[in-house]
C-alpha cells in the first residue's frame, strides 16, 4: 500500500524538479537583458503614465531615450526640470529646459448665467450626461460639471466651483490627462508663463450664445481690433489667442463686453 502511493508522489517530484531546472535554465540563457539606462530612466520619471511626453507612457518614453529613438530628455512635463537633468545625468548629454504647462478650463458658464435644456437626473458623469443631446447646458461647448475631470486628475488640482471645472495652478503638473478626459473638449494645457486666456469655448454665432450663456465670446472682434500685436483673431466665431505674438498686456481683456477673457498668473498659482 505505501510503495504504491509512494511511486507516484516521487515521480511527480521529479517531474517538478525537472520542470524547475528547464525554467531557470530558459531564463538565464534566453532572457531579454534590459538596458540598464532604461531602468534607470523610468526610475527618474514620476510614474504619472499620462502620455504627455507622447509616448505610452513612463515605460515607453524610458525605452526610447535608452534605445535613441528620442534625445529629448526634457518630454516629462510632471516630472519636469529635475527629472529632466537627472535623465540627462544618465545619458550623459546636456539638460534641456522644461516647457511647463497647466491646464485650464475654456468656459465661464457657471449656473447662474448659463441656461438648461432639462433637468438631468442620470449617472453624474459628464461622459454619461454628454450621451443625451450633448448634456443639459444649452450651450452644446459648456463645461458640464459633473466632475470627470476632478475623478481622473491625479494631483487632486481640480475642483467644481459653481457648476464649472477649475484648476489649481500650484497643484496641476500639466500631466494632461483631464484634456483627455473632457468630452467636450473645453479644457486646454498652457505653458505656465501664459497671462491671458479666454474662457470660452462656443462656435456658436453672437445671438446664439447670448441665448445660452451670458459670460460666452459673441466674436464681436473688439479684441482683434485692440490687440497691439495681431495677436488675437475671431476664428469661427470665438476669440483665439496666438500666444508666441501674445505678450500678456492685457488690452483685449479691457474692451470685451462679455468679459470672456481674463488676464492673470499661473505661475503664482492666481485664478484667472
């Protein structure tokens, strides 16, 4: 009776020791060795996996500048100049400067000046709300301020202010990922240095937009008409600034009679 019982459990003992002596042999003979500067690299990064280095992530962009598929060592916009001089320790090249940005919300359509087609009792997702006739604002650009955004920043940067998204310039990294987030399409990464920007979205012709939001660019041009420096054109009925000719003097926000632009500091971590 033990002789039989004892047969199989050997056997299959050394089945799993044969098993176990194949494996460690595959993995020492046919392992993929990993550049060490890659994981170096990725040691540096922040971990965000946000993609706005435009690669699919920490792991991506890591391999890239190990492999030369890249020599931008300054793409980490999160991790920024740091990160950047600590790749460039590793690859031993020169460190590049770091363009920050931070995001901001293209809309002022807060509920006491914005109008609603319906009363929305659904899932409180501005993806979901966005599903049925592109939300209850009747402004079809508006932010719709269910939070989408809030949930996925990992910063905690963004909050919900009076229906509308807005973003904390001292805690956003400018990782981008609430850009991707937005189903309208209303929030905007800036370089940080950025003065002026108009808090609109709408496409929409003057007399509609009065109709939907009392805050919304009517495309009168006063500003285009204002702007000492050609910098700032009515383009399909909304304001839009070209910021390598912008130098943040603040002269279009002056004479806009919806008062859509708004001149401040994001560096300092001030509202717009």
């Amino acid at each position: 009776m033990f002789e039989s019982i004892l047969f199989p459990v050997l056997l299959l003992l050394g089945i799993a020791v044969f098993c176990a002596v194949l494996l460690t042999l595959a993995a020492t003979f046919f392992a993929v060795k990993e550049d060490e500067r890659a994981v170096a690299i990725r040691d540096c990064l922040p971990g965000a996996n946000c993609g706005a280095c435009g690669f699919s992530g920490c792991d991506g962009y890591a391999k890239a500048l190990a492999d030369g598929v890249s020599d931008k060592t300054n793409l980490c916009v999160p991790g920024g100049d740091k990160t950047a001089k600590e790749i460039a320790e590793i690859l031993g090249v020169e460190a590049e400067d770091v363009v920050e940005k931070v995001a901001f919300v293209a809309c002022n359509g807060t509920c006491d000046v914005v109008s609603k087609k319906y009363e929305y009792q659904g899932h409180k997702s501005c993806r979901t709300a966005n599903m049925a006739y592109n939300g209850d604002r009747i402004c079809n650009f508006a932010c719709l301020g269910y939070g989408d955004c809030m949930t996925v920043c990992p910063q905690g940067a963004i909050s919900i202010k009076n229906g509308v998204a807005r973003v904390s310039p001292r805690k956003c990294i400018g990782c981008g990922i609430c850009v991707r987030e937005c189903p309208n399409g209303i929030i905007h990464l800036v370089n940080d240095t950025t003065r002026v920007v108009v808090e609109c979205s709408n496409h929409d012709k003057g007399a509609v937009t009065r109709k939907a939001c009392s805050n919304g660019c009517i495309g009168c041009m006063k500003c285009e008409k204002t702007c000492p420096n050609g910098a700032i054109k009515v383009k399909d009925n909304l304001a839009t600034i070209d910021y390598s000719l912008c130098t943040g003097c603040g002269e279009c926000a002056e004479v806009c009679p919806v008062g859509c632009i708004h001149v401040g500091s994001f560096i300092c971590g001030a509202h717009f």
